[in-house]
C-alpha cells in the first residue's frame, strides 16, 4: 500500500461495500465499487481471484489500495484483521455488528461516513 488517503465511496452502499448501477451485455446490475474500479485500470478480475482492500477499508476504492489475491489469501487477511483490538484506519475500539448479518465495522469510521454523506 502507499501512503496515498483512501478514496472512500459515498453513494450507494450495501453489506459493507460501495456499490454502482451499471448495464453489462445491456442489463442493468450492481457491480461493486471497488471491483469497477479496479477493472478500470487493470482489466477483467481472473476467475477465481478476488480484490482486496490493504488498507481494510471496505469502502474504498483507490486502486493502490487495492490487491488481486485468491479467496484463501483474502479470508486470511480478513480474520486477521478481525482479530484486531482497534481499527486499522482511525485506531478507534469503537467495533459494532450489524444484526443480522455478523458483519464487524468502526463506529467512529462509520459516524465520518455519514456526516460526509449528509454533506452531499
């Protein structure tokens, strides 16, 4: 990763990940943010591969932030982080989950995200 900020994604989000509405073969589909992004300036993800996000920014979409790995790489990475006491991005122990589904995000992060949301 270098020491570029995270270019985070303020529009449309779901499950963690910012998503677009985009049309492929003619047919109107969410594709994520971060994989369009990615497909922008290297090309089509092989089968098989995933993008992670160095900096575990979910909604970031940076491309140098951004790493083609297999799903066991990518798993690895996740639980480590996971495992973290405090927020990679603001330092913060400030974890919540989202019912329903498991998933573990910042509150701190999470309250910046918003405020620049309700901005635009």
């Amino acid at each position: 990763m270098t020491d570029t900020p995270c270019i985070e994604w303020t529009r449309n989000m779901r499950n963690g990940y910012g998503r677009r509405y985009v049309k492929i073969n003619g047919k109107p589909k969410y594709r994520s943010a971060h994989l369009l992004a990615w497909e922008e300036v290297h090309g089509p993800i092989p089968k098989g591969m995933q993008i992670d996000h160095l900096c575990r920014n979910t909604f970031c979409v940076n491309v140098d932030h951004l790493e083609m790995v297999d799903q066991a790489e990518n798993k690895r990475r996740m639980w480590a982080a996971r495992r973290s006491a405090t927020c990679e991005k603001c330092g913060a122990d400030d974890w919540r989950v989202k019912p329903g589904t498991g998933f573990r995000y910042c509150g701190s992060c999470q309250s910046v995200r918003d405020q620049l949301r309700k901005k635009k």
